[in-house]
C-alpha cells in the first residue's frame, strides 16, 4: 500500500488562531461589563484581550502556524477588542453625557483603529517600508492606543476624582490617541529597544518591580505603563532619524 495521505488540520496549527479567538471574546466582553458599571473588569478585559493579542502571534511562529488566516483573524480582532469595545466602554462611561458630538467622538476613534489596521495589512506584502525596516512601528499599535484611551477610566478607578470622568477630558483624549494610532510617526517595536549592559540590572529590578506593582496596585501600573509609553514617543522619534540616517550612510558605503 502507498502512502495515505493525511486530511484534516492539526491542533497545533489552531492553537494560535484559538487565541486569538480569546482575545476577541475577552475584548468584547468588556462592553458587557461596561453595560453593567463594571468599570474594574471592563478595563480587565481590554487588558487581557491586549495580553492575548501580545502572545498569539509568538505562539504562532514558535509552532510554525502562521498563516493568512490567522494575519487577517487577528486583525478583526483587534478592530473589535481594541477599537469598538474601548470607544463603547467609554462612551458609556462618560461620552454619553456629551451633547451632541459623543457618538461622534465615540465612532471617529473606532474608524482610527480600522484605518490602521486597513493600513497594517495593506502593507503586509509590500518590500519597501521605511519603519518596519528600521526595526519601528508606525503609529501607536491598536492594543496600546486602547490602554492609552482608558487612561482616564484607570485614573478615576485609582483616584476617584470626577473630573476625570468629564466628557470634556474624555473626548478631546480620546481623538488625540486615536490621531496618534493613525498617524506615521515612528514609535518603538520590541526589536528596536536597546538596553545599554550599565544599565541591564537595573532594568531587570525595574521590571519586577513593575510586576509587582500591576499585583498589588493594578491601576498604578497602568497609569505608569501609559505615562511611560507617551514620554518614549519623541525619543523613539529620534531614535528612527539616527537609525534611518545610520541605513542611509551604510547603504551608500
């Protein structure tokens, strides 16, 4: 007898696609919450979805189940958990109390998140991309502009000051990181940090730290992971021009 050919799919080939199933059904379950005044597992959820989104894509190249399937399954669920789910928590939250303009608000951030993932898998195939090149991304990636949108959320749940709960605040915050997603500015990927060796052991202790403050204080941790990231955006703006420049004069030598 010869060789019988083998049909079906192997789990390992599904597991990346499962989960990124999970992180669909975890974003999305925020609005749930959200529709309950579960404002602490609302933010939790995005968080996880944004966890699970972090790891689906290791998952898959580490057992070789990369596909376009899973490219364009992760996509609809970043759309979702991280562009419908936060302009929903937030609207409900506080936009809603906006007269007339925090729907808009509201919609115009869920269409930044489409745009950019629009533009993400638009240039998936094409050679000649200046920041992925250089080892950047383009614009704040769609987990981080949801974390960067529930600022205010985190800070009212830490706080309890009501004035981060005005719509006058949310709104305005919420088109500015939806600008910052959509826009080309070149912001740090995993790939581009560097960590001088002086300084090795003290990011290490740094990292724990942290670890230990997202148990012990959830909210904290947020607030300075988004404090963080925004105050890295001009340095990785300037990290791109040496970086670029340093291309260009190695290209020409």
């Amino acid at each position: 007898m010869g060789h019988q050919p083998k049909y079906g799919i192997s789990i390992r080939a599904l597991i990346p696609n499962m989960v990124t199933a999970m992180a669909l059904c975890t974003g999305l379950s925020a609005i749930w919450f959200a529709l309950s005044a579960r404002w602490p597992e609302a933010v939790m959820a995005i968080v996880a979805a944004g966890v699970l989104d972090g790891i689906d894509g290791r998952i898959a190249r580490l057992l070789k189940g990369q596909s376009r399937f899973g490219a364009e399954l992760d996509s609809l669920s970043d759309n979702i958990a991280f562009g419908v789910s936060p302009a929903i928590v937030l609207f409900i939250w506080s936009l809603q109390y906006m007269p007339r303009f925090g729907w808009t608000i509201a919609l115009f951030y869920t269409l930044c998140m489409a745009l950019r993932l629009a533009r993400f898998n638009a240039q998936i195939d094409v050679e000649h991309q200046p920041h992925k090149s250089a080892g950047f991304l383009t614009g704040v990636p769609a987990p981080t502009a949801a974390g960067l949108a529930l600022l205010p959320l985190v800070i009212w749940l830490e706080t309890g000051f009501d004035i981060a709960q005005e719509q006058w605040i949310v709104g305005p915050w919420m088109l500015f990181v939806a600008l910052l997603a959509i826009s080309s500015v070149a912001t740090f990927s995993w790939s581009s940090l560097r960590i001088r060796r002086s300084v090795r052991m003290g990011t290490i202790a740094v990292a724990g730290m942290l670890v230990t403050i997202l148990i012990t204080a959830p909210w904290v941790a947020l607030i300075i992971l988004c404090i963080g990231y925004l105050i890295l955006i001009p340095f990785s703006m300037i990290s791109y021009g040496r970086t670029k420049k340093r291309i260009g004069i190695a290209a020409n030598n």
